[in-house]
C-alpha cells in the first residue's frame, strides 16, 4: 500500500480520499478550512496544519482543486505542497485545467526532480463515491505503472498519451458532457411542452441509441428540478471555455461546443452558477419565457 498526500477535500475529493484509505493506503489531508477534514480525520486520514507537511514521507501526492492557477499556487509556492516530496516522488493532478498548465506543471516537476502525471476524471459526486471514476491520465507509462494501484482504488485508469493528454481527454470528455446535457434538456423541454410525459418519454428512449447516462442520470435531476450541484454549470462553462481556446490554438472550429458554451454562459450570467450543470434546463425555460 502506499502513502499518499491529497490537497483539495470537496465534493469530489473528500470521497476520493474515503475510498482510497478503504483501499489500505495511507492519506495524509489538507483543506484551508481544517474543520472540513472532520470526516477523513475519523476514517483514519491524519491531518496536516500546514501545507508544507503534506509533502513529508509519501510517495504520491495527489491535487484535486478547482483550477490550474489554484494548483499552481498550491503546489509551487514558497513552502507548498511539493516543497518537502524527496526525489522521485509523484505529483496526480487531478483537477480539470488546461492541456497547457499540465504540461508547465510536468516541467516544473521535472526540474524539481519529480515525477509528474495529470489525470481528471468523470463521473461526477456519484462516480467519486462508488470509486468508478473514468480516471484519463496523461505521462510516462512506467510513472503511470507506478500509480496504477492508486488510481484503481478510485475507479478505471487508462493512459491516454504524454504529459497533458490526460487533460486533453477531459476537455474531449466536457464538451460532450455539456452537449448532452443542452440535448438532453432541450428534448424533455419539447416532450413536456408537446403533451407527452417526459418521465415516460425517458423510460421509453432508455436502451435506445439515445440512452446514456446522462439521459438517466441528468434526465431526473431535470424532471425533478433536483440542481444540487454535483458538477457545478461555472465549473462546466470553465471547461468548455478551456475546449474552445485550446481549439482555437490548434486552428480548430468547433461550432456545436460554442453554442452549447454560450448557453452556460448565459445560466452562469443570470446567476445559476452555482446550480448542478443540468440545471441547463432553467436557462432553456428563460429562453422560451416559460
């Protein structure tokens, strides 16, 4: 089993780092607010006052916050997290941020002497709880082979190309997240505006070629107007955002994902940020003045 530092205890991290000490590694936690530790500290994780003390004697040290600045500030600032890992020790970042960022990162981590692996996942609240993340990971294979029993306690890893690509992956996996989910709100909008009963029309398209897991899952936050955030739409609009600028710079168009990403864009700017993603159907409604 192995010791493991894991900076950024939210939603999706605080159940991360419950399924890896059921796995038997051992996880060492820091969180700004040290009363949000409360939970991990009582399943056996052993908090850290200080940022810096999370790099101290273990072998992965694992990044799950909101942004690439943030991780950036986290990781390599005076008296940060990677400050006291030895040689040779892994940096997982496995926050959602720019193919660019990962790549910094990685040279960063080389030029300190370490070892470097970006890896988001999807799955969202539920997939992080049941340790069945899609876990897209980006680096060299051997530094990947090494981390492989980490990651498995957390849900399927698969090395998808060199240092970044892991990010790249996400930015594939977010634009058909948030296309769906416009899809997905778009046809209950019109089944439910049309006379049928969207919950029926759902049971009816389930097993389909239109099935999916967002139609399932998402489909009944949308028809129980249940937005609890489990991926919040700011967090969405920061990832398509990011698709389309990485786009951009390959000289890509890519006219479905900014349609869909004026739409969040939209939701965000009337205030829904902090709703779950699928709260997309709310801005559909506004725009059908219903």
């Amino acid at each position: 089993m192995s010791s493991i530092g894991f900076v950024g205890t939210g939603i999706m991290g605080s159940p991360m780092v419950l399924n890896l000490l059921k796995a038997g590694h051992q996880v060492k936690v820091w969180n700004r607010t040290p009363s949000k530790l409360k939970k991990l500290v009582e399943a056996g994780a052993t908090p850290c006052a200080e940022l810096e003390q999370i790099g101290q004697d273990v072998a992965f040290l694992i990044c799950m916050l909101s942004d690439g600045k943030t991780c950036d500030e986290v990781l390599f600032q005076d008296k940060g997290a990677t400050s006291q890992l030895k040689p040779n020790s892994t940096v997982i970042v496995m926050s959602s941020i720019p193919v660019e960022t990962a790549q910094e990162q990685a040279k960063k981590c080389n030029e300190l002497g370490l070892q470097y692996l970006d890896a988001p996942v999807s799955g969202g609240e539920k997939g992080a709880i049941n340790a069945s993340l899609a876990i897209m990971v980006g680096g060299d294979e051997h530094v990947f082979s090494q981390a492989e029993s980490v990651f498995k306690a957390l849900g399927r890893p698969v090395l998808v190309g060199n240092a970044g690509c892991g990010e790249l992956a996400k930015l594939v996996n977010q634009m058909i997240v948030a296309s769906t989910i416009a899809t997905v709100s778009e046809g209950l909008l019109l089944a439910q505006q049309g006379g049928a009963d969207p919950w029926k029309v759902r049971e009816a398209l389930s097993g389909g070629f239109a099935d999916s897991p967002i139609l399932q899952q998402h489909g009944e936050r949308i028809l129980s107007q249940n937005f609890v955030p489990g991926g919040a739409a700011r967090t969405q609009l920061k990832d398509t955002h990011t698709a389309i600028a990485h786009a951009d710079s390959l000289g890509l168009k890519l006219p479905v994902a900014q349609l869909v990403d004026q739409l969040f864009e939209n939701m965000v700017n009337a205030g829904d940020g902090d709703l779950d993603h699928s709260g997309l159907f709310l801005e559909l409604k506004r725009m059908n003045q219903l």
